[in-house]
C-alpha cells in the first residue's frame, strides 16, 4: 500500500486506485487492460496509453491484460495484430500469458446477446442504418420509438438467430439494447449492439457473419477478464452509461469500471489511424513505419528509444481535460536520453574538399578521440587523419559576415580533436564554385591545443580524404502548421509540410561508421542524432536518419 506522504503528486487514476485499495473494492486487486482494435499501427497517443495501463498494473503489483478488439473484419489484420505486439513489447512491456481477442469471446457475447433479449432489454430492428439515425433525434430532438421495439421475446429470438445462421443480407437487421429512446443522452437511445456482416474474420474465418459493437463488446469483454478499472480516452466519456448499462444488465457480483483520461493532442501531427491510414494509402509517405509518421513503427526507425517515449508519457502525465502538447516536448526527450547514451562520432552532410599542403602526401596517422565527453566507461575510437579531408560546406565562408568564426581565407580554426589548420588558398570551378580549399597545418597542435597559447574561435568536425560515402535522410515535421486537422472543413493534408524529407547521397562519415548495424544510434557531433536506418542501412552502404536537431530549431525557423 502506497504511504501518505507518497500520494502526494498522484494522478487523479492513481488516486481512484489508491482509494479503491483502500475501501477494499475488487479484493484490492487492480487489473487493467490495453484493448487496442488491428485495423492500423499504434502511433504515439496509444504510447501513452501503454505506459499508464501496464504501468499502474506494475505500481499496484497487479495485472495487464493485451486485448485485441477484433470486432470488424472490414478493417483488421494480422500485420496489424503483429505490429501491436511488436510496439508494446518494444516499449518495455510484457502481457505473460494474457494476449487476449473480442473474437475469443464470441460465444459467450452471443449467449450474453440472447441474455438480453430473454430479459427484454433487447430486441431487433429492421430500420435500415439511415432510418435508425434518423429515428434517434440529436442533442435538442428527442428519439422515437422503432416500429419493432414492440417485437415479442421468442420474435426477437427467432431473428436473431437467424441472423447467425446467415439467412440474412448486410444491413437487414439490427440487434439493439432496449434503454430509453426520449434520454437527453443520444448513447442511451437503443444503440445498436449486434450488425451483420458477412465478411471473412481473421481469427474465426467464416464462422460469423453478425459481430458486436465494440459498446457491447468491450464492457464485456472487460468483465469477462476480471478488468477492474478500465481506462480509456475522453471520447468514451458520455458512453459511460453504456457500459454501466450493459454491465449492470448481464454481469452479477465483481465487475469492472470504467475511467477517462485526456486523449495526447500533439503539435504538427495528426492522432487518428484513420487519417494516418490516408497518408499511407495515399502514398504521402512510405509507409506505417516512415520516421515522418508519429506511429511507434516510424519512431522506432527514425531513432527513438523506448525510455524517451516512456519519458515522454512521464512528462506530459494523466490529465481529465484535453490539451496541446507542443512536439517539443516530445524532441526534447529524445534529446536527453541520447545525451547520456548516444555515442559521438563525426560526419559531413555538404562535404568541402581540404587539402593541407604542409601534410605529407602518403601520411596517414591514428588521432584517438572519445566516444562520449561525459562517460569515460564508453571509451575511445581513432579516427585516421591524413593530407586531404572534408569538412562541412558551411563551415567555410570566403566573405566571413560578422559572428561567422568558422573558416575562412586567413582564418585559422582547429579541428576536432586533430590540429589548428589555416585556409590559404579557395579553389573554383569555371562557374565560381568553390570547389577546394588549400590550408595548412600546425603539427605543433596535435590534439587540439596550441603550445604557445594562442587561441581560436572555433571547433570544426571533419573526416579524413577516405571516409565512406553515407545516405543522409533529414526529417522535419510532416505538417507545416500546429494542428493540421483542426478545421474538419479542410483536407488535413493540405498542410503537410513539403520539407518533410531530404535525403543527401553524397555525405561522408568517418569509417567506423560504414559497418553501423541497423537501428545503431549516433550523435554527429555539431549536427544532430542519427540512426541507422533498420530497412535500408546494409555494411558498406550506411543509411542514417536524423532523428532530432540538436536544439530546437523549429522555433527560429518559424520565426524567420
């Protein structure tokens, strides 16, 4: 049992369990569940879910429950139902024996169904979709009755098995709880719990042609599994009812609640899988798993790590009324936990030729430098320095504007962890590109400091004249405006930001970054953090994606 003095700061579900445990309900047992439905990959918003189901079933010592809601054969798969298990596994979670269907409880749903009509608090509805909608009324219209509301037990029966038995085509019929048509509450007026569908199910193949609605399904579901508080995002709120109806109507002794959090609203994304769904179905991106999409997939491949998104669920904690988180929040996770963890290396994106005239030709010398500048336990690595190398095409100026303290004719800057060097010829193509540089060195400064004290303003990374060709891929944000859907009118993709990707063929890294293994993570010093790119990164041919700028650029940009 957690103290007193622990409860402070809790959130307002840790408080309902703290005060369930404390009244003994359910026995002081806390078993959650996360119920996710196959019909596309998890994106950033069911992380969170994640990280509060399975971790107040962790706090409590109690249970968490892998349902899958596979109630509609229409849109489910088991590429999906994978690539959940692969998410959650991924971020650190385990379900034990307990991976769970909706379609492994469709018996007992049906007899539950047969329960309800036996009771009389159901029956079928012959309207046809549009006709029942209709009938239902809205917020300031009242509901009126179905003209088969009035059907007989044993004529409701009768239909609804036939229903099963497939006598029937889409649409025909409708099983619905029987509650009360005038309700203020359009949730109560005789929802549908029963369609038929006859569509090949992934699970049970033909064996079903009518399937429950998730109302009907998960509350039952639920109590079938011995869930005690089943939480759930704000939407759900006003079907509360529902599930205590339902509930109430068929399960006697223990059964489960139902709690709502704030769903994640995130800057410059979108959280709907249906709309994730269009993008990739539409070909705006490659895929569930493009490190543009914020689905756990994409972020796994863009770099990010499961303690940062655990992190991020931290920071952003369990609020009852919805809010904006700025995607920053989410960047500057990352940024953190690759901080501490990431080891440093050197690459070039723009290489610029330098040629160091004073350097003998055929020299190649080892220049040990560390790994991480904070954690000696990480160790060092050599880099090989030799009479040409590249630098970053920025870094060099022939007219330097005031501030600029890089490269520049007549300037001298030092090189990491190498030497001072002095640019003192540019070189040009016929077009007046810049080409070349010719500089010098000062061997005298062998590992970045000079023996007679002088100083330099700055520190360029580099590679040697060798170094392995990379493909480059730098991510920005997928929408160019903070919330790309908020306006139903418009088409959200309308926004999608057209500098979402670059990819560069020709950048140089230094070569022990040639055999980098897929999913092997980096901080290019002075550029930002990388990953080798799970798909496409092969030994010999390194494909890195950025994952996060070093500092938040977003922010000047807009500005600019």
């Amino acid at each position: 049992m957690t103290t007193t003095n622990e409860t402070q700061g809790l959130n307002f579900l840790q408080e309902v369990v703290e005060e369930d445990r404390r009244a003994g309900k359910h026995g002081g047992r806390v078993h959650t569940r996360f119920p996710p439905e196959p019909n596309g990959y998890l994106h950033i918003g069911h992380a969170k879910s994640i990280v509060l189901n399975f971790g107040l079933a962790q706090q409590y010592g109690g249970k968490c429950n892998l349902r899958l809601d596979d109630t509609n054969p229409l849109t489910e798969d088991t590429d999906y139902v994978e690539s959940i298990q692969r998410d959650v596994r991924w971020l650190g979670f385990d379900w034990d024996d307990r991976r769970f269907f909706a379609s492994d409880y469709f018996d007992r749903l049906y007899a539950f169904a047969e329960q309800l009509i036996s009771q009389g608090q159901a029956y079928v509805c012959s309207l046809s979709p549009e006709e029942i909608s209709q009938y239902r009324g809205n917020f300031t219209t009242p509901g009126k009755d179905s003209p088969y509301r009035t059907r007989t037990v044993e004529e409701n029966l009768d239909l609804f098995r036939r229903m099963k038995a497939g006598e029937f085509p889409d649409g025909k019929h409708t099983l619905r709880a029987k509650i009360d048509m005038t309700s203020s509450n359009p949730v109560l007026r005789d929802p549908p719990i029963y369609r038929i569908r006859h569509a090949h199910h992934h699970r049970t193949g033909d064996t079903w042609c009518i399937y429950p609605l998730y109302d009907f399904a998960h509350c039952l579901s639920d109590a079938i599994e011995g869930i005690t508080h089943s939480v759930c995002t704000l939407e759900f709120e006003n079907r509360r009812v529902l599930y205590d109806w339902i509930v109430d109507a068929l399960i006697k002794g223990d059964r489960p609640y139902q709690y709502e959090f704030a769903r994640l609203n995130l800057t410059y994304a979108v959280m709907s899988k249906r709309k994730l769904l269009q993008l990739v179905q539409e070909k705006r991106v490659s895929g569930w798993d493009d490190p543009r999409m914020l689905t756990i997939s994409g972020l796994r491949r863009r770099g990010y790590t499961p303690a940062s998104l655990r992190d991020f669920a931290k920071r952003i904690g369990v609020s009852k009324s919805d809010s904006l988180i700025d995607m920053g929040v989410l960047e500057l996770s990352i940024r953190d936990d690759l901080n501490e963890t990431a080891p440093r290396a050197m690459a070039v994106l723009r290489p610029l030729k330098v040629v160091l005239e004073n350097y003998p030709e055929g020299q190649t010398e080892e220049l040990e430098t560390a790994n991480h500048p904070k954690r000696e336990d990480m160790g060092t690595r050599k880099v090989p320095f030799m009479r040409e190398l590249y630098i970053e095409a920025d870094d060099f100026q022939e007219v330097p504007e005031k501030g600029f303290f890089r490269l520049a004719p007549g300037k001298e800057v030092r090189l990491r962890s190498a030497y001072f060097i002095k640019c003192e010829k540019v070189i040009k193509d016929a077009a007046g590109n810049i080409t070349e540089l010719r500089c010098t060195y000062d061997p005298a400064t062998r590992g970045g400091d000079s023996p007679d004290g002088r100083k330099v303003k700055g520190t360029l990374h580099w590679v040697p004249g060798n170094a392995p060709v990379a493909q480059v891929r730098l991510f920005d944000r997928l929408f160019s405006v903070e919330q790309p859907d908020k306006d139903e009118a418009k088409d959200f993709k309308e926004f999608l930001n057209p500098n979402s990707l670059e990819t560069l063929t020709g950048a140089r890294v230094e070569p022990g970054l040639a055999e980098a293994k897929p999913g092997d993570r980096f901080q290019f010093e002075r550029l930002g953090y990388f990953c080798a790119d799970a798909v496409d990164s092969k030994p010999g041919a390194p494909v890195f994606n950025r994952t996060v700028t070093l500092k938040d650029s977003w922010v000047k940009e807009q500005k600019k």
